[in-house]
C-alpha cells in the first residue's frame, strides 16, 4: 500500500503517512487493527469465517452460505412460538386444574342424595278421599289420635329426635357416600294428599360450601324442582324467615310451585348450623291443605323436635 500524495510506502495498519503526514484515503486499508502486523485482524463479520472455507466454484455452497441469516432468524421466530404456546397451554391446564381441584373440595362434585319423587294430586283432594273425615273443606285431612317418637337408632345417628304422628311412616336412614343423612317421614298411603317430612343431617365440611341456613335452603329448593321437574319457585310473602326449634334459631324459606291442575305445592325449608353440622327440614303440602297440614301435622312435629347434646 503507498500513499496517495508521495507515494511512500505504508505499512497495513497506517492510517496517516508518516512521511507526508496525509490521511490515508477510506478504503485504501481494509481496516485498522491493533495487533502485530504478522496476526490476522478480526473478522468483520461472519460470513469472513465462512467464505475462504467455501469454495467459490460450487453454487450450492454459495446458496446455503447467503441463506444462513434468514433460516436462523426464522428457527428463532418458530422457537419463540413454541415457547408461547407452550406457556398458555401451561396455564390453561394449570387454571383447569385448579377450578375443578376447588370445585371437588367444596362437594361440588359429590353424589346426590336419592331423588325423591312427589306424589302429587290429579285433582283437588277432597273429604272424600279420607276415610271417616266430614266432608267439610276445613277439615279434609283426619287428626292424629297420638305421636311416637322417632326410633332409637334413627335419632341417635342423627343427634336429633321428634315426634310423629301415630300412623306416619318412618323411612330407613339413608346415608350417601358424600354424608349426607337423610330420614323421610310419611303419612299412610291411604291418605292420597302429598305430604311428607325430610330431616337431613350434612357432613361438618359442608360449612365451607353454605355460607349461611338461607343458602342451605335455596340449594334444596332448586333440588327439589329439579328432581320432581317442577317449574320455577316463587317466593312467598306474609311468611316466617326464621323459626325456633330445639332451642336454636333456624332459617326459614317459604315458596309455591303451580301445578298443571291449576293447584299449588307449598315447600317449606328450615336451617341450622349447630355444633359444626349443618341440619335441615323440608315438608310440603298441596296448597289448599297447608295451613291444616301446618295445625295438625307439621306443627306438633317441630315443637316436639330438641337435639339430643
């Protein structure tokens, strides 16, 4: 290499001529380099490293040489999306899991109770239909001549008792694989009105499902539609809102379901949360019986109701 203006001749690394003092013209030295003049300088760029390892004569090499910036940069683009993906379907099984982990622990998934299935009227009940009662519409259903008490082995698995009437029926206590204990009380079936009482004792972790008795109620509620394929409940005014049984204060939901016979179903739900367990009361009658279900029947059974502890 010589300069322009004296034609001295420079070493590779000059950048001025030291005999005229000129700039050494851009281009005219590959580039300045601070190592001894017997090293190779650095390689500007990659493809320095790979093109004397490549022979000029073979296109393929060529190609594959001008292609390698492009198929690196798409390789990690692709491995970014992976990662992306990777990540969301991560969360997504994770939050799946998550839910339904919660949902199991609060007895979401626990089996239900047997379906109990309402025997209801064809048509208005009437006198009757009740053997030896007077025909009179205030006096449809027959007055029990005396109570008994539930059975020793009913109420002590329940840690509850009360009395019912003579001639009702006391079913056999069913006790799902969730818990739940369940006792139906029923009248004779030659009385051809529905009636009938459910007591139901639920497992202490059921306080973690049912924040209050009213919850607890209008659970049973909407099962009760369901399982007698009931349309919506409407809510009764003029009714209780709690009721004291046994010495404690239970919540209490009055609702009416109309039936296809132009009749209604008056449901009534009582609640407690006594000594970490959840205990519940549920009794219907047609509409037009209630109030004399209520005095006859239903009311002698909760006065007579008192936990055994």
């Amino acid at each position: 290499m010589t300069c322009t203006q004296c034609k001295t001749e420079l070493p590779a690394y000059a950048v001025v001529c030291p005999q005229c003092g000129a700039a050494v013209a851009p281009g005219t030295s590959a580039y300045y380099s601070y190592l001894p003049s017997d090293i190779p300088a650095w390689p500007r760029d990659a493809r320095e490293i790979i093109s004397p390892l490549l022979s000029a004569s073979n296109p393929t090499a060529q190609a594959a040489t001008a292609a390698l910036p492009g198929q690196a940069r798409s390789k990690q683009l692709l491995i970014r999306w992976l990662t992306v993906i990777s990540v969301l379907l991560l969360s997504l099984l994770l939050g799946v899991g998550l839910t339904l982990g919660l949902l199991w622990a609060h007895g979401y998934f626990a089996p239900r109770a047997p379906v109990r299935s309402v025997h209801l009227p064809s048509q208005t009940p009437s006198a009757t239909a009740v053997t030896g009662s007077p025909s009179s519409s205030t006096n449809i259903l027959p007055t029990p001549s005396s109570f008994k008490p539930l059975s020793t082995a009913n109420s002590q698995s329940l840690g509850l008792t009360m009395n019912l009437p003579q001639d009702w029926v006391e079913s056999q206590l069913n006790t799902s694989t969730s818990g739940v204990k369940t006792l139906i009380l029923t009248p004779p079936q030659s009385l051809s009105i529905p009636l009938s009482l459910l007591i139901a004792q639920f497992p202490s972790d059921a306080s973690q499902v049912f924040s209050s008795g009213h919850d607890l109620d209008q659970f049973l509620i909407q099962d009760f539609a369901q399982s007698n394929s009931l349309s919506s409940p409407q809510a009764l005014a003029n009714t209780p809102k709690v009721r004291t049984l046994g010495g404690q204060t239970w919540s209490e939901d009055d609702v009416s379901f109309l039936l296809n016979n132009n009749q209604s179903l008056h449901l009534v739900t009582l609640s407690v949360l006594y000594k970490q367990h959840y205990y519940s009361l549920e009794f219907y009658a047609s509409g037009d019986v209630f109030d004399e279900a209520m005095q006859k029947y239903y009311n002698p059974m909760l006065d007579s109701l008192h936990f055994l502890s």
